[in-house]
C-alpha cells in the first residue's frame, strides 16, 4: 500500500520528467554544434511561409546567443515541405546574385559545390549551416556532416541570404538576430 506522499510522489513523476526533458533537450540540441560554435545558444528563431505554403522554420546560434558575422555561427533550416537539394542550389544562388554578387565563375563554383552536399528534404530534414572560425562553411544534416565549402567569400553571402541587410526576407532576419 502507497502511503499519501509515494502516492503524489508518483503523481507528479511524469511532471517532473517532461521538466528533465525539457531542460535537457534543447542543450542536448546544441552539444553537436559546440565542436564549431563554443557555447552554443540560440540568437532568435523565425518561420518562412510564401502565400500558403509554410517553407521551414530557421533558428540562428552563436556563442551565447550574441551574433557576430566574425565570430563562428550556425542557422539551422527545419524544412516543412519536400524540396529537391539542386533546387535549394538554384535558389541560393539568385539569392546571392540578388545581393550584388556578379563573380559567374565563383557563383558556378558554389553551385556545382552546393549541388553535391545539398540532399533533397523533406518535412522530417533539417539542414544546418556553421560558419567556423577558420571562415569555413560546413553542412550537417540531421546533425551528421555533409559537405564544406572552404571559400570564406561563400560563407559572408550564402549566409547573407538570410542575415544580411540586402535579405530578401527582412522580417525573418530581424526575427534570427533577436530584433523583432
């Protein structure tokens, strides 16, 4: 026989659980980012939805929670649709061309590069993309490692796509920097 306090005791059990998984998870989240970004934190998150369709929800890290383009950082993409990888390709470079990036033979160099590491996803894929201290850009999928691009001019306009002042989504990089 419980006696009263075994018995709230095993009430609140699953309360205090979800509290532990709680706690623990979102540093559990971090723990593979830490070997590039010290002290991972998240800076501000934000969603991406173009008329009806939801594109995937964004969440950008840097060393506690303090963004420096200088410093190392990841923008992690939580894809909510189906999206084939050359077209991600595709689509980031119009994006870096639309900030004023006209070197063709670069932006060919990047394409053929991002169309090998970029996998086709879907709503269970989250890309991220870590801009390391030594101005690499490395990918993980699922938290497993991709690909790399060791150009560090990449890394300022791939990740200006959402970061930088010439975004075509303002709201969302306000949102990612903690500014919304």
């Amino acid at each position: 026989m419980l006696c009263r306090s075994s018995s709230a005791m095993l009430r609140s059990a699953p309360l205090v659980v979800l509290a532990f998984i709680l706690g623990v998870l979102p540093i559990a989240a971090f723990a593979q980012l830490d070997r590039y970004v010290p002290n991972a934190q998240s800076v501000g998150k934000a969603s991406l939805s173009i008329m009806v369709w939801d594109i995937f929800d964004a969440e950008l890290i840097a060393p506690n929670a303090a963004w420096d383009r200088s410093q190392p950082f990841a923008l992690k993409l939580s894809y909510k649709l189906n999206i084939a990888g050359k077209r991600i390709a595709d689509r980031s470079i119009k994006e870096i061309r639309d900030q004023g990036f006209s070197d063709e033979i670069k932006l060919a160099d990047w394409h053929a590069q991002m169309i090998k590491i970029f996998p086709d996803v879907n709503s269970d894929t989250s890309l991220v993309g870590v801009y390391t201290a030594s101005k690499e850009t490395v990918f993980l999928n699922n938290n497993r490692e991709i690909g790399r691009i060791a150009d560090p001019e990449f890394g300022k306009y791939f990740f200006d796509i959402w970061l930088g002042p010439k975004s075509s989504q303002p709201k969302l990089r306000r949102q990612l920097l903690g500014r919304s």
